[in-house]
C-alpha cells in the first residue's frame, strides 16, 4: 500500500479529529487473472479496467479504523484506477476524502505539538489470509505528501509508515498505520493572543502613574483593560 495525501484540513480540538484528502493505492498478485502466456500480453503488457468493474475482481476489505466520515471523491467521474498487469499484478488506486479522529493532548496548548493517525486495518480476513504491507521495494517512501501542503494552525514537520496488527475479539487482524507529527504553529498565537494581551497588561499600568485624584481617568483605564481582553477571549 501507498498513501499520497493531498491535504490535510479542519483540525479540531473540540471534536478531535481532522479532513484529510488521500489517494489510497493498493497492489496484489492475483494468479487468476494472469495473461502472460495470451497474444494480448505481447500487445498490451497492462490493462487498464473501468471503475464499474472493481466488483469483478477480488479487493482486499481494508477499511479506516478511525474514520468518523468518508467518501470517495466523484468529480467528475468516479475516482478510481484498476490496472491489471499480465503477471497477475493488480492496481487498485481511489481518491479518499476522510474526517479522522485525533487523540489530541492539549495540556501545553498552544505550545504543544499533535500527533494524528492515519489508521488502516483489514475488517475480516484474519493475518492467516491477509497481510498488509508499505510499499518501499523501490527506496521511495510509501507515503507521499503534497509539496504545496499548508495549514493555518500546524506545520506537518514528519510523517512515519508503521505496522500495528491487532488482536481482537474475532481474531488477529492485519494494521497499518500513518503517524502525521504536527507543530503547532506559535507565531500565529504570538501576534494574535501574546503580544496584544502584553500591550494591553502594560497599557493597564498606566493607571497607578495617573493622578490619584483624577477617578475618572483611572477607572476608564481600568475598565478599558478589563473590555478588551474579555473581547479577545471571545
């Protein structure tokens, strides 16, 4: 399997969980549908199918483990590749739009940094039938991330391809996983929270150089302080 994620949106801290637009490709061997030894192997080393036959070949039941919601994207046509090679070889690429759950640990917001998975996992085939695997047999990193990537809040400062099989109540199943390490974006909440609550800290200070007489003015100050931030923090 390959991951290329496209982008990466919406993350929420009060929801836990993040957008993410991925093309998901999947590559087996299926003896049944080698062509080598046909004349059609020595014309076309590679058939590629229409997207309404994917229900006519085999397809691994991988699925996303922590998928709140999801998609296969439609515009305009299907997005889906089925490419079969004379040895066998299968091809199966779609284009994903998934909202996925994120544990988050806010404890050092907003100087903390997230990690969020991209979890995914056979639903019933047992490890005895089916294996997942990254595919890196070509020294290039199974997952792939859009070079034009931007984030209003993170920076996406690495990404890991793991393995994660998992033992249930129904047996042993095949895992494998995305861990997406984000950087929380502090120069966004320096000129946005830190520095006005600082100016207005220090403008509030004012107040005890102003005469002691002049109530008016020192009230005005305090109360001014006191509206702003209580704005900001809405």
């Amino acid at each position: 399997m390959t991951i290329h994620i496209n982008t990466i949106s919406a993350i929420n801290e009060v929801n836990m969980d993040y957008n993410t637009d991925i093309i998901f490709r999947q590559s087996w061997y299926d003896p049944r549908l080698n062509y080598s030894g046909t004349d059609w192997a020595q014309r076309s080393p590679q058939i590629t199918l229409h997207y309404s036959l994917i229900d006519r070949i085999w397809v691994p039941d991988s699925f996303f483990r922590n998928a709140k919601e999801g998609k296969r994207s439609d515009i305009t046509v299907p997005n889906r590749l089925i490419r079969i090679h004379r040895d066998g070889k299968v091809l199966y690429s779609q284009r994903l739009l998934l909202k996925l759950d994120c544990q988050m640990k806010l404890q050092k917001f907003p100087l903390d940094n997230q990690t969020c998975v991209v979890n995914i996992g056979s639903y019933a085939f047992g490890t005895n039938d089916l294996a997942f695997y990254w595919d890196e047999s070509q020294n290039v990193s199974a997952i792939r991330v859009n070079e034009d990537l931007e984030m209003p809040d993170f920076v996406l400062s690495n990404h890991e391809a793991k393995y994660c099989n998992r033992t249930t109540a129904t047996g042993a199943f095949a895992c494998i996983e995305v861990h997406l390490k984000l950087q929380r974006n502090l120069d966004l909440y320096i000129q946005e929270l830190y520095l006005p609550s600082t100016l207005i800290v220090t403008l509030s200070f004012i107040g005890f150089w102003v005469d002691y007489k002049s109530h008016p003015a020192r009230t005005l100050l305090s109360l001014l302080s006191i509206v702003t931030i209580s704005t900001q923090a809405a």
